[in-house]
C-alpha cells in the first residue's frame, strides 16, 4: 500500500474537496483522483461517495481513514528520526515561549543559533495551558512555560528559573509607605490579572482558594503591558513576576513583595513518552548549559 495514496485520502476527507486537497498538497486533481481509484482497487472496497458536491465516508472508508492517520503520524515519526541522521546540518525546533518572557530567553535563543545555525526556530507565543496543549497536540516540539504543569498532562518537565511576584499598584500616597502587600490585602481591590491561558492565572486563583478570598476580577489579559496601563489608570492592581515589573516606569508605578508561597518559575515541558528530536534535545541542553543552577530547581 502507498503511503502516499494514504496521504492524499486522508487530505481529500479532511478537505471534503478533490480540488482543495489537490491544491493543499500541490499536485493536480486528476492524480488524486488516479490515486484513490489505486487504492480501492488494492483494499477491494469503495472508500467515498459522491452525493453532489458532498462527500461520504463509506464504513471501509471509515477504517481506512482512521488507520491511515495512524500511519501517517507513523510515518511522520519515521521522517523525524532520519532525518536526525544529519548532526542537526538542518531542521527545525517549534519552541513555544509565553508573552512576557522574551528578554530572559533572548541569551540562549542566541547561544542555540550559534552552535546549529543550520537548525531553523520556528517560535510562537503562547500561554502556559495553551502551550501545554500544544506541545500535547505535536503542534510544538517543547515549551517554556510557568510551572507548575498540570497534573493530567503527560509532560517532562525541566525547571530553569525561579522569580518572586510582585504586586503592581499606582505610584500614589496610598501604596508610598507600603513595603510588602498579602493575598488578604490583595484582595480588597480590584484585581487585574492574566487570562485563563495562563498558568500563573490557575496558580494565583488557587492560592486564594486557599485562603477563602474571592477577589474581584476587574479585568483579564494575555498582555502584560496593557495591565500595567490599566493599573496606572487607576483600575486596580495587579500581580506580576518581578521581571516584568522592572521594566515597567518607576516614576508612574510602584510595585511591591506579595508574602505568598506563590513564585514564577519558568520551565521547559515536552510529551512525555515520545520520541524526542535529536534538536528538541539539544535545545533541552542549551538551557541547562546556560542555566547551570537550573538543577537545584528539581525538587519543587
């Protein structure tokens, strides 16, 4: 059986179109159609029916499909690991990295292209659940991400770097004598946070269950800069990692120690069970050359 004729079924159904599919997979539609026509004729049985302009799966059409993309991501796995024969000569690595992170990853993106120039990064944004999720999806190869991960994902987890939170309010009289603020007093105001695509969301919701608190939500990002704004405008507070906060105006902004168990720490995540790109494990390898204290992270 052609793994190509597979390919191009499975394209057809999931297009519903002999044109599209034709166009998605840059070929003509004559050779699709010669294709299929191949692989009926090989299995015995019709695999789609044509009513109009829609499609139908018949029951063998069903089972072959949902095989053929078994294969196919088989397959795919098959390309992977030759294609590491290379040394890493060429490829690629889809990394994902939250919004806020990119001035502490800059390092050892740079430290990662000089040793594989040939390795092509391929980095998207993400928030940490959906980061997780993508990485869960084969949409990324590896992830950085604030962990905690959530328990039911079936993740590897390296910690790389921890920073406190901070508790970002207006530079008034109010918040000047101020040295450090708790949950408690959090949560008589206004609170600005990260959406739910973000971990340190979960991690802040939870630690005020904890406590019994209910704080009230004013408003939810995935923009670190926007909050800040809306905290400077006098919509409420906010709480950030600490990096973040130093790079905000100090003459506008103040931002203060939150006495919480709560920390951002920062890690890398990938499929657990799966095999793992020989530039996936480099990249894992960069970080832990360019962190080097990332180890004594591993007990939290």
């Amino acid at each position: 059986m052609d793994v190509k004729a597979i390919r191009y079924f499975t394209e057809v159904v999931r297009q519903q179109s002999f044109t599209r599919a034709a166009e998605k997979l840059y070929v003509t539609q004559p050779t699709i159609s010669k294709m299929l026509r191949q692989l009926e004729e090989e299995l015995g049985c019709t695999l789609l029916l044509r009513e109009g302009r829609k499609l139908y799966l018949t029951d063998s059409g069903k089972a072959v499909y949902q095989r053929g993309l078994t294969i196919l991501q088989e397959f795919r796995q098959l390309e992977a690991e030759i294609g590491d024969i290379n040394q890493l000569k060429t490829g690629e690595l889809r990394l994902g990295i939250p919004p806020m992170v990119g001035m502490q990853i800059v390092g050892s993106i740079s430290a990662f292209h000089k040793r594989y120039p040939g390795v092509e990064l391929k980095i998207s944004e993400f928030g940490g659940l959906a980061a997780q999720q993508a990485v869960l999806q084969g949409r990324l190869d590896i992830a950085m991400t604030a962990l905690p991960a959530e328990n039911e994902f079936p993740l590897q987890v390296l910690p790389l770097l921890e920073h406190r939170l901070c508790v970002l309010v207006p530079r008034t009289e109010e918040w000047q004598a101020r040295e450090r603020l708790t949950l408690e007093e959090v949560a008589r105001y206004p609170l600005l946070v990260f959406n739910e695509e973000f971990s340190l969301n979960r991690q802040i919701s939870k630690s005020f269950q904890r406590q019994g608190l209910t704080p009230d939500i004013a408003i939810q990002s995935g923009q670190w800069d926007f909050l800040a704004t809306m905290v400077q405008a006098g919509m409420g507070v906010a709480i950030l990692p600490e990096p973040i906060c130093q790079r905000l105006d100090p003459a506008s902004l103040l931002w203060l120690p939150l006495e919480s168990e709560l920390t951002w720490t920062l890690g890398l995540v990938w499929r657990e069970g799966n095999y793992i790109s020989s530039s996936t494990r480099a990249w894992i390898q960069c970080c832990r050359d360019y962190w080097p204290d990332s180890s004594a992270l591993l007990t939290l």
